[in-house]
C-alpha cells in the first residue's frame, strides 16, 4: 500500500484509510456483527491500510481497539469529540462542556485500548459552533496533547449542511488545526478551490470523506439526484444521458465501475492525502484499496467532470 506524508503531522499514512462510520459504520449500519465489523478492521491492516478513522458516536472505537490488539503501533487513529450534547441537535448550540470533552477522551482512550490518540478531531462541526470549539474546546485539545494523550488537533466539517464549506473556510484563518477531513467528490468539487489550495499552502493534512457515498454506489440514487438537479437547473441536462449520466466514464477510461472512477478521481485531487472509505465488506475494501492505488483518471475525462459540476456546491451526494 502506497504511503504519503499527512500534512505538517509528519506521519507516514497509507493513501487509502479505512472509515468506521458513514452508512455502513464497518456494516454494523446494515445489521452485520460486531465480529464481522472486527474482521473488516482487521483485513485493513492485512491490506496495508495504516489509517483508521473512528469516533465514539460511531459506536466502532471498541471494534478498532479489539482489532489493532498487539499491532498499536502499525496504526495511526484518528477519532473525535462530539461538540454538541448526545441527543441535541446536531446543529444546535448545547455545546458540550471542555471539562466532559476531556472525560470524553479518556472513555475513548480505554475503548481504543491505547494510551495515545494519533489524531484527535471536533465532530463534524457548523460555522454557528466554529467560535465555540476555537475558545473552549481547541484550549482542552491542547492541554490533552501536552498530557501526551493525543498528537494532533483535527476538524471535520458536517458536509450535508454545509457543502460550501463555510466553517471550514472561517477555520483557515486559525493555526492550531493539524488536519481536516474535508468533503469531496466529482459531484461537489468546490473543495479543490475553497479548502484544498489552502490547506497545502499551510501544510494541514487533509483526508477526504464522501468519495462516494450513496450517490456514487447505487445507482438508482445517482438517477435520481441527476434528475433533481437537473429540474434545480443546478446542471445542464442537455449535457447528460439522463439514463447513464457517468457512463462516459466507463467508455473512456480503464476504470471498470463508477465507484472505482470516483474514489480515483479524489485520489489524485492534488491536496487531498488520505481517501477514506467506508464500508462494511471485505470484498468491496479490497478493491477500493486498490482503486485508490490505481493510477488517475484520463485528463479529458477529469475535465469532462469539471465541466459538468464544477459550479455545484449544493449537493453531497449523501
Ligand atoms: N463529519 C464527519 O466527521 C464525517 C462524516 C461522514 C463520514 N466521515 C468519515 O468518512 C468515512 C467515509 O465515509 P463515507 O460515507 O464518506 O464513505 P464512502 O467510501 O464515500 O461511501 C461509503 C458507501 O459506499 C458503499 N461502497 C463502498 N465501496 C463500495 C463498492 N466497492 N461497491 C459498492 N458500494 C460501495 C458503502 O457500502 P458497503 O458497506 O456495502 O460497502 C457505503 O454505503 C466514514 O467512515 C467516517 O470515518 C466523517
């Protein structure tokens, strides 16, 4: 497995890095068990994914800590602190205290069995929470990292609410952030201007989520999305095969299936470091580890995209 360096981090990661949430959450979202979710993590490693994303409302950080017994330090961890109160909005303003953000921390330590958290990142966070995090939560984050607990600060956006990426936007203008994980893919491409320019300039690690998600996997979905965005005017339906609308994909490019297309293309997104991908199926694992390490799509068809969504900034492709 292809390693890079993450950002001003300095760790070594593998380009592709498994997800322990989304829909699938390792398929404990689909009604697998947690042994099956362990064997998932587990044929990550065997694969030579070295970056595992996890997070205590995922419910998988006891699943990452049974499967990274006795190889801790093969695996950087990234997990997170959730910034509103447990069964709040999540978009609302019942923040959670720093105090019960650090016992937090030490629940995640024990699940994670380990003494150290690689990457310890505010849970999809919205502009409204932004000041919140930086003056209370980031002056917690730090004293945790001089305590030796956790390495580095990250922040996730919440990119079905925010698909312009206003929070992380405001976040650049802050030092204290080591890594974002950022929401991309070839619907919504407006990271590449907003966030990823930036992000290399200041040397933020950036891991993309949202690669493919439902949009990009089933079919039926990606139909019905093209066709509300084409009656949203947001594209030009005169441009697509309303039936096939990324069948030029196939036709001219050796990839062999849209989700493999869409993990390469934000592979090779000069500024993205680690692709996540989420799922609950050995099978499916395998050969998006391998997509990810395949070289990139053909220039006119990274064009063709660019063309066709390059203005979207509405949509995730949830
Ligand atoms: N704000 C946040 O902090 C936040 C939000 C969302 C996600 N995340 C992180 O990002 C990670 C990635 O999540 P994502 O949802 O963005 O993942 P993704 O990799 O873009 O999409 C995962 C979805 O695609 C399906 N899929 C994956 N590979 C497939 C294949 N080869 N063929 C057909 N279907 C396939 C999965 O179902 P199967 O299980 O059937 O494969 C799952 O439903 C999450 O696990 C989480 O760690 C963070």
């Amino acid at each position: 497995m292809e390693k890079t360096g993450l950002g001003r981090t300095g760790l070594s990661v593998s380009v592709a890095g498994l997800g322990c949430g989304g829909h699938s959450r390792l398929g404990l979202g689909t009604g697998g068990s947690p042994r099956h979710a362990v064997s998932v993590v587990s044929a990550a490693l065997d694969a030579g994914i070295n970056f595992i994303d996890t997070a205590r409302v995922y419910g998988t950080e006891d699943i990452v800590g049974q499967a990274i017994a006795g190889r801790r330090d093969q695996v950087v961890i990234s997990t997170k602190l959730p910034v509103v109160q447990p069964g709040t909005s999540a978009l609302g303003a019942q923040h959670v205290p720093a105090a019960d953000s650090i016992a937090s921390v030490e629940d995640s330590l024990q699940r994670l069995g380990t003494d150290h958290i690689d990457i310890l990142h505010l849970h999809g966070v919205v502009a409204s929470q932004y000041e919140y995090c930086l003056n209370e939560l980031v002056p917690a984050m730090q004293q945790l990292q001089q305590q030796g607990k956790i390495r580095f600060l990250g922040l996730t956006e919440r990119f079905i609410f925010d698909p312009q990426h206003s929070m992380l936007t405001r976040a650049l203008q802050d030092d204290c952030w080591d890594v974002f994980m950022v929401g991309f893919n070839l619907i919504n491409q407006s990271a590449r201007q907003r966030i990823l320019q930036k992000t290399a300039d200041k040397n933020i690690g950036v891991l993309n989520m949202f690669a493919v998600r439902r949009a990009l996997s089933r079919p039926e979905a990606l139909l019905q999305l093209i066709a509300e965005m084409a009656d949203n005017e947001l594209i030009d339906a005169t441009r697509f095969d309303l039936r096939d609308p990324l069948g030029f994909l196939l036709d001219d490019s050796d990839a062999d299936t849209i989700v493999e297309a869409a993990y390469r293309f934000c592979r090779h997104q000069r500024g993205v470091d680690v692709v996540l991908t989420g799922t609950g199926n050995t099978g499916h694992l395998n050969e998006n580890a391998a997509a990810i390490q395949k070289g990139p799509l053909p220039g006119p068809c990274v064009a063709r995209l660019q063309e066709l969504f390059g203005g979207i900034d509405s949509v995730s492709g949830n």
